[in-house]
C-alpha cells in the first residue's frame, strides 16, 4: 500500500478532463456556488483524450447526414432517433452559446465552423432508401430545408470532388443540408476549463492518476491518487463523485463496486483517418459527406469524408477505419481490457462477441487493411484520389459498453449509458455516441438524477 501523504476533502470531486466533464463542473459551478470542485485527469493537460480534435469526427451530430441513425426495417425509415439526436444537438448548441454569453467561453468562433452536411449513397437500391428518408424528415421542422437529388449535375454542385471522374449513368443521390457544424469539442472544453480554473472554490489536477474508489465509514467517497512525483500519494473525500473519463470509466467503475454498474463489460475500439495532405484538394471540398456504414460494421465507423477546421486550418479527413487494441485509452495500457473481464461481466463478454459475429468479422478485415485497402475505400467517395495526397493518422479510442440482458448474456450497446448509484453519490458516463454533440443534454440527465 502506498503511502499516503496527504487527505483532502472537496464537495464534487469529477474524474476526467474531457468535454462531459467540464459541461457538468460549469453546471455545480452555478447550482451550487462556493462549493469545492476538484477535476481529476491523468494527463498533462485537460482535453487530450476523445474531445481532442484529431481524435472523433468534429460533426456536430444532429440527426441530419448520419444515415445509421436512421434504419429502415420492413420497408419503413424510422427517424425517432434522428429527431431525438437533433434536439438534443440543438439544446447543447444553445447551452456553449450562453456559456459564450456569460464568458465561460471566450471565442465561440474558434470553436464551431459552419459546413454543410450532406448525405450519399450510391447504387438503385441506396438511392431509393435515401428519396424515402428524406421524404419523411423534410416534413420535420427539425430538417426543414433539406434538399434531395439523385442528378448528377446538382449532386456534382454540391460535392464536386466526390463527382470527379464518376460516369453519368452512376446512380448517385445525396441530401444537402446548409446549416451543419463542424465543432472543435476539445476547444470548447479546454476554454471552459480556462474559465473553471481561475474560480477560487475550482481545482484543477492535471498528471494525476486515480488507482482506487472506495466508500469511507461516514458513507463519502474516498479517491486514492498517485501524482506526476514518485511516492506523492493522496486521499480524496467528497460527498459526489461523477465518472466521466471516457474509456477509463468502466475500470475505475469497478472499483466503486456499486451494484448498478454489475455486468457491464466493454468492447475497445480504436481508429484511424486518411488525412489528405495537398492543399489544393482540401480547397475543393466544403462538406461532411456521410455515407451508409458497412455490414457488422459500428456506428463510429460509418465512412465520412470531412472538411474540417482544426486549430485555425482547414483539414480533409476520410475514414475512420476501425482497429481493435486491448487499450481503454488512446493514452491508455494494453492491460486494461483483461484488467477489466470480472466474474459478474464475463458471461456478458462472451455472449456479446457470440451475438455480434459480424462485428468480430468486420474488425479482424479492418485490422488487416493496408494503406493500399484504406486508399480504394476511399475512392469509393472520391475516385480521383491519388496515394501521394493522403496520409494515415491514428484517430481516437472508444469502448462500445456491454450490458447483461434479463438472459445475464451481453447485448452490445452502441449510445450512451449512465449509471447512477441508489444513494445518488456516485454516477458514470459509458459509450461513445452521439458523445460530445449532446454534452450538455446528457450532463443534464445526469444532474437531475443526482440533485
């Protein structure tokens, strides 16, 4: 047992540095002013991790291009979660421009470009799939202006290096949607945190790594922390703890041994973009493209060829091709996937892999893709595309949760998932999508379950 040098008390005590977290500190930061929050990440600095740029898509997810949002079963689309996904977008697009208002956010425009969205498919039967969707989602106010063509002319209009060299027998269609958002989701935390830290009842520890949660005998919650220094060891107590350090939740989460987060396992999934390198293509390109996601393949890697604005550059990014790695993190050890198999979650493990054969198959072709492989995907979008102009870059690190069924077999959850303890003293923040988009609709829910 290390020792320890020091124990601290704090009335919030939040672990991960990420976009989640910050959303919920400014959250106590008003409900509850004067009170002590402290911010726990393991990293050098805040926002390293999922929020970070290179490391997720930038779109501001909200329901409009991202076809797996809306399935089709039996002939019908169904778009509930397109129009759940867009008012959740909209509510936590309103809460960063408040925090812009009240000057948490100090330069909203570094944080949020505007960029179409943009829906495409190819082939008869695609196309015909996309006319119904957006014959259904244009009626909604959500999407209202929408636009749809299968003309290959007003199709090259909108995305003219996607056109380039097609036929013009090639069945294509897209919907065009002019108000979409690129979002810089680590800009907009690292500026909250900014803000967070010059408040005097507001702690931030950075390089600080949280290796036990354990309830005290007065029933608060006690971290143990191992700072930047060897041997510098700590105790944290707080009356409320959140969990929201992305793929490092679930272990920490274990820990803390409450009986809610029983059964729960998770399934790394790591990424990689092609990132075009010449100038003059990135110029050509003013969109978030989305296509329809392969088969087994899981929602993060639906293909999308994006413009992006990254630290005040205009980037082009195709992909993400997904990998697999025993890391939780990007940041993360290779031991944190057999660190977390436990006796109350391997029955889960294992029926999720047995139930999602397709993902496992798709996983293993991924993992064996070259750059050649990686380059035809993307001609698939852009059949002009030349080896010299892109480059491989490794993308983000995602858990997809695992949760037992009424069976006690594992079901692959693909949204995200919060667990909150019968005493309301501790919650957690599991999965991957929508994610950061709906930072703040998801933060809410878990402070009303809380407080």
């Amino acid at each position: 047992m290390p020792k320890i040098v020091s124990v601290k008390h704090s009335e919030f005590v939040l672990i991960g540095g990420g976009i989640m977290t910050a959303t919920l500190a400014i959250m106590l930061y008003e409900k509850f002013p004067g009170k002590k929050i402290t911010i726990i990440e393991k990293l050098p600095t805040m926002a390293e991790e999922s929020s970070e740029a290179w490391n997720n898509a930038g779109t501001g997810h909200a329901g409009n291009c991202e076809l797996n949002y809306t399935p089709e079963k039996k002939g019908i689309v169904n778009i509930d979660k397109a129009i759940s996904i867009s008012e959740q977008f909209t509510e936590t697009y309103n809460f960063w421009k408040d925090c812009a208002e009240k000057g948490y956010i100090k330069n909203l425009s570094k944080c949020i470009s505007e960029v179409p969205h943009l829906s495409f498919v190819r082939g008869k039967k695609d196309v015909a799939f996309l006319e119904k969707r957006y014959k259904i989602m244009s009626k909604e106010p959500h999407f209202k202006g929408m636009l749809f063509s299968k003309d290959n002319e007003q199709v090259k209009e909108w995305l003219p290096l996607m056109m380039e060299g097609r036929s013009n027998k090639e069945e294509v269609a897209a919907t065009y949607f002019e108000k979409g958002y690129d979002v810089n989701f680590g800009e907009i935390a690292e500026q909250l945190f900014r803000f967070l830290k010059k408040q005097t009842n507001v702690e931030l520890l950075n390089h600080s790594n949280v290796y036990n949660i354990q309830k005290s005998k007065r029933n608060n919650w006690v971290v143990s922390i191992k700072g930047q220094n060897v041997g510098k060891h700590w105790m944290l107590a707080s009356n409320y703890l959140f969990i929201g350090a992305g793929g490092g939740t679930l272990p920490l989460l274990e820990k803390a041994n409450i009986k809610e987060s029983k059964g729960y396992g998770g399934f790394p999934i790591s990424g990689l973009w092609l990132r075009c390198t010449n100038p003059e293509i990135i110029e050509r390109h003013n969109a978030k493209a989305y296509g329809k996601a392969g088969r087994g393949a899981p929602p993060m890697s639906v293909p999308h060829m994006d413009s992006r604005m990254i630290n005040g550059r205009k980037e082009l990014l195709f992909g993400p091709f997904a990998g697999f790695t025993t890391k939780f993190l990007k940041h993360g050890s290779m031991f944190d996937l057999p660190k977390s198999v436990e006796f109350d979650n391997i029955m889960s493990l294992l029926g999720a892999g047995y139930q999602n054969l397709p993902l496992v198959k798709y996983l293993i072709k991924q993992v064996r893709l070259s750059f050649k492989d990686r380059m035809n995907e993307l001609r698939e979008f852009y059949p002009e595309a030349d080896n010299d102009d892109w480059k491989v870059v490794v993308a983000g690190q995602r858990v997809q949760i695992i949760k037992r069924n009424k069976k006690r077999f594992g079901k692959l959850e693909f949204g995200t998932e919060i667990i909150v303890s019968e005493d309301k003293t501790i919650a957690a923040l599991l999965g991957a999508s929508p994610g950061a988009s709906t930072s703040y609709s998801v933060m809410k829910e878990v402070f009303d379950k809380c407080f």
